[in-house]
C-alpha cells in the first residue's frame, strides 16, 4: 500500500503537525506534500523526509508571505500529482482536502476543523485579521470565493476522521458529511509529575486572537498572579504591551513538560477543536481551567481533572481561578486520564481504519458505506 501524506504548511509546530509527525511515523516511506516547507521556522523536525512543496514556495516570497497568495492556495494545492498511490491522507485545516486524486486511490481527511475562517469564524475573522484597509474591505469577496471552494473540495473526499466529537458536528454541520472521531495523539510519556510546585499558572498555543491570550492576560492583571506564557505569533507585541510584569513571555524554545508540570493549573479560555496543550498539563497532573466550550468537553472532567468557567470573560476565569483550590486534585488520577489520549492509541485507531478503508474500497470501489470502530 503506497501512502502520500497532505499537509497545509510547515512553517510552523503545533497540534497538528504533531498529527503529522504521528502520521509519517505510521507510513514512513510516504511522501509529504505541502504549500510552504520554511526550514527557518522548524528546522529539521521534518529533515529526512521526503517533501513536495507547491509553486507558492517559488513565488517571490512565497516562504514568509504566503498568505499573500490566499487565492491561489486552491490551484495550487490541486496541482499535486498522486498518480501511483494508493492511499492519500489529507492531515488538514483549510486546503489540504481540496487535492485530487486519480481513480482508484482511497483519500481520507484527517479533519481539525472546516477552515474557520471560512465557516465558525466568517463572521469575525474579518474584523480580527491585521491587513490593510483596503484588503480588508475586499476580504469578504475573497472568503466567498473560497468558501465555494471548499465545499467543493470537501466533496472529493471519500472518508472524512475529525479530531473531536465537537469538530465531527461541524463537519456535518457545513460539508454535510459523517466522519469518524479519532482524538489527535498526545506523547504522555514525554510528560512527568513533578514533586514541587511552583507559584504560577501557565498559557500555550499559538498567539492568535482566537485563543483569547488577551482574556487570560486580563485576569492575570487584575489578579496579579504570575502567568507563563509559552508560544509564538502575530498577536505577541500587542500582548506583551498589555501585559503587567507579571506575566512572561517564554517563547517555544522550552522544557515544556517541566513548566508545565511545576505549574499550579494551565488556562484554557479559548474554543478548541480538541485542543492537545490541555491534555499535555493533564499528563503532568495538572488541572485545567477551561472555558465550557469545544474540544476540552470531550478531554477534561469537571472536578476531577479540571474545572470549567461558564462565561468567555476575564471576571469569570478570574473568578474561577480564585475558587480553584490544586490540592483538590489527584495529580495521578489526572495523568491516568490523559493517558487515554496517547500517541499509541490515535496510531492504532489510524492504522485500523486506514487498512479497514482500504479493504473495502479494493473490493468494492467505494467506502461511503464503511462501518469505522
């Protein structure tokens, strides 16, 4: 069985290149295509693999301004040639579903999300992304293009897997398609507990607006309890000015099993799709104090690994943490929950589908009928 893996860009490392990862360690010998391989940003995470990158790379400036290229990310991604494979798994966000594959190749998408920009967040995303003001003002005909489009493209796939019971609803919801749920995998034992514990709370993801780093800041300013935050992105200088010294700013060039082990909860105000950070506090024995909403329903149990705060407000998650008391929690208990979502389970989960997919789509031509474990 000959495996091409998809992915949108590697140009930066989150949850779900960490998919990815899991993925080419599955099918080592597959081939990885992507729109952006930028070596500067991830350095040799991906080095001894093979790698396709698309025409976008080779525009002027296609590595560090691709997304001056949105609109071309469609025919670009369908510019992919997967003649000679059998399987294609399509580990996507946004455009990595929109490939094409010839007849008698199986494609399934590994689902995070139907592009947010597109569909959950159409209506904020514009007001929320930093362009300039006359782009701004022709965003919403650029969004419509492609939101034609990629209902489109989720037409092309045979089988869809979502990352979360939460993301499976969405699925349904825009492309009108069922899909199977396999959580993303999560290294559990990269992660320990520690025997001290420090005097702070920590933050980790990518610095965007839609992870509320602003929400959190907010609390920790009024609360003026020290926060560590671990991550990169666009939104990093207005953070850091609205920040009191306080809080820090550690980058993601860090032992983050140690922070995060030490810590005495991690925060999670944001809306995730399954949202792997909050499993890896877990694995330390650590608490989470998450907003009611998203992928962390499905990961974190109320009163026993986490607790949750009803309104997507500072006031509330500052409430909450006030109330939280750590010693009420059973670090062990907490890292024998994380452990269900560990890496060896998503590959077993993955491998079985994938061989079930393709049994049947070799005997039968089709899989819309597929009973999934």
């Amino acid at each position: 069985m000959r495996v091409a893996l998809v992915h949108e860009y590697l140009n930066q490392l989150g949850g779900a290149e960490r998919v990815l990862e899991a993925l080419h360690e599955l099918y080592p010998n597959a081939t990885v295509h992507t729109l952006v391989h930028d070596k500067a940003k991830v350095g040799d995470t991906f080095k001894d693999w093979n790698i396709v990158t698309s025409i976008i790379e080779r525009l002027p400036g296609g590595k560090k301004r691709y997304k001056w290229y949105l609109l071309a990310m469609p025919a670009a991604i369908e510019s992919f040639n997967f003649n000679g494979y059998d399987v294609v798994i399509s580990d996507s966000s946004a455009f990595a579903k929109g490939i094409i594959v010839p007849p008698g190749t199986l494609h399934i998408c590994y689902c995070h999300t139907p592009t947010r920009y597109l569909w959950s967040d159409a209506h904020t995303y514009p007001n929320e992304v930093r362009v300039p003001r006359l782009v701004r003002k022709v965003l919403p005909f650029a969004l419509n293009y492609l939101r034609t489009w990629d209902r489109q493209a989720a037409d092309r796939v045979d089988l869809f897997i979502a990352n979360s019971k939460f993301v499976a609803q969405r699925i349904h919801k825009y492309y009108r398609r069922p899909s199977t749920v396999i959580y993303p995998p999560v290294d559990t034992s990269k992660f320990s507990i520690s025997p001290t514990l420090g005097n702070y709370y920590v933050m980790m993801g990518r610095l965007r607006p839609y992870k509320k780093f602003d929400l959190a800041i907010q609390a920790f300013n009024a609360l003026n309890i020290p926060l560590k935050i671990i991550g990169v992105g666009e939104e990093e200088a207005a953070l850091r000015k609205l920040a009191k010294p306080n809080i820090e700013f550690l980058g993601y060039k860090v032992d983050r099993s140690k922070i995060l082990s030490q810590a005495l909860g991690f925060i999670n105000p944001q809306v995730e799709d399954f949202g792997i950070a909050p499993v890896e506090a877990m694995a330390c024995g650590r608490p989470v104090i998450a907003y009611r909403a998203g992928g962390v329903l499905e990961t974190v149990i109320e009163g026993e690994t986490g607790a949750f705060f009803d309104e997507q407000t500072w006031e509330s998650l500052a409430d909450t943490i006030i109330r939280l008391k750590s010693k009420q929690f059973d670090p062990q208990r907490i890292r024998q929950h994380a452990q269900t979502f560990d890496s060896t389970v998503f590959k077993k989960r993955i491998a079985d589908f994938v061989d079930k997919a393709y049994a049947q789509y070799c005997s039968t031509g089709r899989v819309d009928t597929l009973q999934t474990p």
